[in-house]
C-alpha cells in the first residue's frame, strides 16, 4: 500500500449492490432478463432496457411486486441516438447509471462464405458498436457526475476461440474483450471499472433446442465439466464484476465455461 492511499476496509468482502443504479441492455429476455432479477435481488435499483418495450415492462411488474426498484427504457444499442435517449429519460428520474451490463447481443449461426455484409454488419453493431455507444455515453456521464462506476461487458468464450460457421460473431465478441481492456486502461483515473465476462454455452430460449439436439449432445461432451451452463452459473462472477467485491479488477476477462476454454486440442 502506497503512501496516502486509504486501506481498504477489512472483513468479508461485500457483494451487496444496495445504493446503486444498474442499467442491463438486452433485458427482454434470456440472460440479460435473469441479469436484472440477480441485480436487484442484490439490492440495486435496476433500469430494463431493449428494443421490445412491452418484454420489459412485464419484468418490470414482476421486480417491482418484490418491492424492488425497476423501471423500463428503450434502447437500440446500435444507433447513438437512441443510446443517448435512454441515458437523457434515466437522469430525468434522477439516475445516471453506475453499474452497466452491456448484455445485449445477436448471435448468426452462417458459414462466412454464406454470410452477407448486411449480416456482418448486423453482428458487429449491436455487439461491439453497441457496447462502445452505451459504455461511452455512461462514462460521460459518470465524469461529469464526479462518479466511479463498473461497466461489465457479456463476450463469449467466442471472442477467444473459434468455432466454425460463427466468423462475424467471434470477431465481434474478441473486439469486445480488447475493447474492455482499452477502456479499462483509460478510465481506471476516473473510477470507472470495465471488465468482460464471457460465458461459455449457457442454455437459454434460442440455443436450447440445438444444445439439445445430437450436435449439440457432441458439443456437450467437449466441455470439461460436462455439461452446458444455466443462467445462475453466471451470478458469482457477474456479481464480483459488478460489487465493491471486485473493487481491484478492471480491464480482467472472467470465463464462465465449465472449462470449455480449456479443452484439449
Ligand atoms: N446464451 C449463451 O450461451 C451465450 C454465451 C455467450 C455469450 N452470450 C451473450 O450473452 C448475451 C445475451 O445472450 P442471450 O443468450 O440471452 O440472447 P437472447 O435471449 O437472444 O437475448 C438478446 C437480448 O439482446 C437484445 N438486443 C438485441 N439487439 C439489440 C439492440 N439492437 N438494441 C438493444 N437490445 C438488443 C434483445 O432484446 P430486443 O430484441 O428486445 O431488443 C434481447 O433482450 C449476448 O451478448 C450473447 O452474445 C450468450
């Protein structure tokens, strides 16, 4: 510890995320809606955001009838415009967003060949164009506000390895990973964490039947530890990411996986 530098309290450290204000894109559904019910379970205030509104507010119902704080925006993470609406309609309640889950994503299951450049372009704007636009716009406001912050961003074990038929989706998610450590870099001064976290295969709504099928089954049994990942096994690295726990972690990238990354050649 460095002259003048404050020691950090002692004790267990605390995952709690009460006094916060959480902002998680791609709330409508699949991880980005069990995202928000983990953050405000652990006590943040949470603002819901995606293109389908009404996904949202029906959420919103459900988190607030556990009298817990949620409320519901609009957001396109691929236009700037849009990105800067749903950040202007959080400060008129007061709210400039402290912790942001840059969760919203679209997968393409094409060969490249067979991929045309709308596809690719779809691809890297919602991921990595829409991370950037949503990770700048709450950094600049958390600097103007003279607030720290913890941006974490969802990649993929895809952004660190490949398979095939995922081209532009694996580029998209390895820019985010090294996006993640350039922002890290540049707004550790301000008190702004950015970590990525990138799970491995996690069964939601739009991959379950395939995890369940035969190519799915060999795919299953590539991974280490078995078997594929449920939403919750993503609740202890995203809340260390997201908590004071995580306090000394920024520019990290934290696999959840069963291993998968791991996996032998
Ligand atoms: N499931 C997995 O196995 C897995 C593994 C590794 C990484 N991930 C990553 O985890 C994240 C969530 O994946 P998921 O499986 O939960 O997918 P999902 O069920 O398809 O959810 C994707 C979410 O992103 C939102 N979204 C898409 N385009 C958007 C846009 N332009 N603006 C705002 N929101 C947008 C969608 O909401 P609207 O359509 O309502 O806008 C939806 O809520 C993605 O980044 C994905 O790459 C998933």
């Amino acid at each position: 510890m460095g002259p003048g530098l404050p020691e950090p309290a002692g004790g267990l450290p605390s995952f709690s995320l009460a006094g916060r204000c959480a902002l998680v894109t791609g709330a409508s559904g699949g991880l980005g809606e069990h995202f928000a019910q983990l953050l405000s379970a652990a006590g943040a205030r949470v603002w819901l955001a995606a293109r389908r509104v009404e996904r949202l507010r029906s959420l919103e119902c459900r988190l607030r009838a556990q009298q817990t704080q949620a409320d519901s925006v609009a957001i396109d993470v691929t236009c700037a415009q849009s990105v800067a609406q749903a950040f202007d309609a959080m400060a008129a309640h007061g709210c400039v967003p402290d912790l942001v889950v840059n969760n919203a994503g679209i997968g393409l299951g094409t060969p490249a060949l067979e991929t045309p450049e709308h596809d690719w372009d779809r691809v890297v704007d919602t991921n990595l164009k829409g991370a950037w636009l949503v990770a700048t716009e709450s950094a600049r406001r958390l600097v103007a506000a003279g607030l720290g912050g913890s941006i974490v961003n969802v990649a993929s074990i895809l952004g660190q390895r490949v398979q095939p038929a995922v081209a532009p989706y694996a580029a998209s998610k390895a820019g985010l990973v090294h996006l993640t450590r350039a922002l890290a870099l540049e707004w550790a001064r301000h008190g702004i964490r950015v970590n990525a976290l990138c799970p491995g295969y996690i069964v939601t709504d739009i991959n379950r039947d395939f995890l369940n099928s035969e190519p799915g089954d060999r795919l299953r049994r590539r991974i280490p530890q078995r078997r594929f990942g449920r939403a919750c096994d993503l609740d202890g690295p995203l809340l260390l990411l997201a908590s004071d726990a995580g306090r000394y972690m920024t520019g990290a990238v934290v696999a959840a996986d069963g291993g998968h990354l791991v996996s032998g050649l």
